[in-house]
C-alpha cells in the first residue's frame, strides 16, 4: 500500500510510491509544468555537468 499525497502543482491525490514514477506529482504532466517552471532554463545544460550555483554569467 502507498501513501496518499497532494499533487504540488494541482493539489490532486496521488500515490506516492513505485507505481506513481512522477510523485510527488500526479502525473507527468503537472511534473513538467511545475518543473518547467524553473528549469526550462537549464534543460540547455549538459547531463552530468552542474550548474554554478547562484553564479551570473557574464553577458
Ligand atoms: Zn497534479
């Protein structure tokens, strides 16, 4: 049995356990979006290369 938690984004109940691969969320929909929401940005960021924390790039 899984635990029940509110989806972040829509506030939708939601299982948070194996079956559920987009918890805390309830689908991969709202994972996006609220994801999306700060990340869009760093999708341009190669995998296994970490963002400067906090750092401002030049120009
Ligand atoms: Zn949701």
């Amino acid at each position: 049995m899984s635990r029940l938690v509110n989806c972040p984004h829509c506030g939708a109940e939601c299982a948070f356990g194996a079956e559920n691969p987009w918890r805390p969320f309830c689908s991969e929909r709202c994972r996006l979006i609220d994801l999306g929401a700060w990340a869009s940005e760093s999708y341009r960021v190669p995998v296994g290369e970490e963002p400067d924390p906090g750092g401002v790039e030049p120009l």
